[in-house]
C-alpha cells in the first residue's frame, strides 16, 4: 500500500502530487530514502545543508533545498505544505557539544511539530530514534515493548524528541511515528563502525575490538524502506501502537537537552532544544509502542570484523588485515558493552517491510563501492 500515490485534494477541488520531505536528504539513510520516494509520482522536496542533485530516471518531481535546520524558519519553509515529512536529521557530537546535540536531536523535531501546528491538514511525521534508547534491556531480543533506559546524552535527547512527536500526535496535529533503528551502514566514506573498520582495513591497518559483542546491523537499502514502509502503513501503526502493550515513558525530568518549553503542537512555549530544565508536555498522550526494526540475526563484532577485512582484501588482493583485541577507550559506553538484537516481527505485520540484503551481500557492496 503506498499512500502517498493518492493526491491530496487541495482548496477548490484540485487534485494535486502529494509533497514528500526528506529532511536530511544527504545522509546515508536520507540518500537511500529519496531513491524510493522519487520513483513515485510526488513531489518531493529534498532538504540538506547543501542541495543534492535529483536522483536519475525519477518519477516525482524533486525540489533540491539547501538549508540550516537549526533555524527555525528555515524548518517552516521546508516542510510548507507537506503531506509527509521524514526527520532523518541527527547530531552525535560529544559529551562536550551537549547543547549544540540537542539543538539537532530535539530542536529540529520541535520546529517541525510548531510549523505542522499551523497547517491546514495533519501531516504525516516518520521520525528515526534508535534502538540504543532501550538502553541496557532486561531481555533480548528486543522488541519495542521494553522500558526506555537511555544511557547517552543521544539517547535522552532521541527519548525527549520521540516524547514530542507523541505528543503532537495525540493533540491531532500530526500524523507520527517513530522507526527505531540498529546500526545501519552502507558506506565506507560515511560515520559508524562498520565504514570506519572498512577505512582501516583498506588503509592495511588492523582492527580493533575492545568488546566482542553481539550487533544488529541493518544495510541503508533495507532501513530506508523501513522508514517509507512507516510513511505508507502510519494510520495503521499508530492504531497498533496505541493498543499494543506500551513501554514506560521517559518522564520530562529525565529527558535531558531540552528546555522548558511545551512541545510543539500541543501547547505554545518556548522550543525545545536549548539545554535547561525539563521539557513539559513531553508526558501528554500514551506512550505507545516503539516501532524497532532490524534483521533478528546478530553477528558477533569479531566476526564482522573479520568478514570487513576479508571483503576488503578480496578488492585489493592483500591478505586481511588482523583483529585485534584492545583495551576501550575512555568515550567507551555502558550500551558498548552490551548485546543488541532485534525482534521486527510488530513492524513487519503491521507493514509487510522485512530485510532483503543479507550481511555477506551488503558488505560486498560496501567494499565495491569506496
């Protein structure tokens, strides 16, 4: 079911192309996200700090936007008019840019609900957290019944954004739904593990584990259509997750990297984003389930980085770099530690979306593609 392939009737009966938003277009996931959309008949509004050039042979009509979405009017002037705005924008600086993260990780998020308040028909809201904001869980796999425990200034600010657009959607202003998402790679040039491994193992170096643990990794193909599967089943998502078993909310006071103000959409306050006291409002309306996706089929990270090496020497013809065992680095995270595996099986009834990439498959494109 694709929804938006129907037209939105505009004022005096006009049928007219449904306008999708990517907000952070360039990105790994963004990229991949506007190849799928831009092969329907859309119009499609791409937004990046700098424009991104249309994808070949596409169907909607792209509309490049180069843009800081740290200013608020830049936000209401990319999401005018939509019909579907996908947040795939995220800031994982360190501890010491706490405030700068949040102005990205929640900031972003507040701007889109405050402009949708405004608008004349409910968008449609896909918004990426992470399956990290479960934190440490009791049980694995998880599944999006678990309590949130985030344990990373990320995690928190992915928790107050996700308690926004709750929020938002319960007050009637939005249309949203959260897709939590496991380490997603598909580059070596891009951030993340696995591309920084890809770097090392093309550079001759070795690669460094300092925690043989299990990890869930998605290929951006796959998580981009997750995030569309979301756009195009949200009416059915948000119904399943108001009834399905809800985790405990992440309270206001434990939200940290947002300010004093009530989410947009619900009440009018000062935007959230700015580092102070706890967000109110981030409470209103029920938590709902939390839509995790992932392949459900873990691979330990000595074993990925032995398959990163092997598939980097098979383009170079070097013998694999070694792994190597190291002591962590002081950034290391309690969540570094720990397992992280994946129970989709919510997500793929409700939308039929499952993982198509295999790991082998996926990290021969990645190493093909440098």
């Amino acid at each position: 079911m694709e929804l938006l392939l129907a037209g939105p009737v505009r004022p005096g009966g006009v049928v007219t192309r449904p306008v999708a938003v990517v907000l952070g277009a360039s990105g790994l996931v963004g990229t991949a996200v506007t190849g799928l959309l831009a092969a329907r008949p859309v119009h499609l509004r791409t937004v990046a700090r700098h424009p991104q050039p249309p994808p070949p042979r596409a169907r909607a009509h792209v509309e490049p936007v180069a843009a800081d979405l740290t200013d608020p009017a830049a936000v209401r002037a990319a999401v005018a008019g939509a019909d579907l705005i996908v947040h795939l924008v995220a800031h994982r600086g360190g501890w010491r840019d706490a405030e700068g993260n949040a102005h990205v990780n929640v900031g972003v998020l507040d701007s889109v609900l405050r402009a949708a308040a405004g608008a004349r028909t409910p968008p449609t809201v896909v918004f990426t957290g992470s399956t990290s904001q479960a934190g440490v869980p009791a049980r694995l796999p998880i599944d999006g019944t678990e309590p949130d425990d985030p344990r990373t200034p990320y995690d928190h600010q992915k928790c107050a954004a996700q308690a926004l657009l709750t929020a938002a959607t319960a007050a009637g202003t939005v249309h949203g739904v959260t897709v939590r998402l496991p380490t997603v790679f598909g580059s070596v040039s891009g951030p993340g593990m696995v591309a920084a491994m890809f770097r090392r193992a093309f550079a001759g170096e070795p690669l460094t584990l300092w925690h043989d643990v299990l990890r869930d990794l998605l290929y951006a193909t796959d998580a981009a259509a997750a995030v569309v599967a979301a756009a195009d089943h949200a009416p059915a998502l948000i119904a399943a997750g108001l009834t399905a078993p809800s985790a405990e909310a992440v309270t206001a006071g434990s939200a940290a990297g947002v300010s004093g103000g009530p989410a947009a959409g619900v009440s009018g306050g000062p935007a959230a984003g700015v580092v102070g006291g706890p967000a109110a409002g981030l409470t209103a309306g029920p938590p709902g389930r939390s839509w995790v996706v992932g392949t459900g089929r873990p691979v330990s990270l000595r074993e990925l980085f032995a398959r990163i090496a092997a598939a980097a020497a098979e383009r170079t013809g070097a013998p694999p770099v070694p792994v190597r065992t190291v002591a962590p680095p002081p950034a290391a995270t309690l969540t570094d530690q720990h397992d992280v595996v994946v129970d989709a099986t919510a997500f793929t009834a409700v939308t039929g979306w499952t993982p198509v990439v295999p790991l082998e498959e996926a990290l021969r494109r990645v190493a093909a593609g440098r």
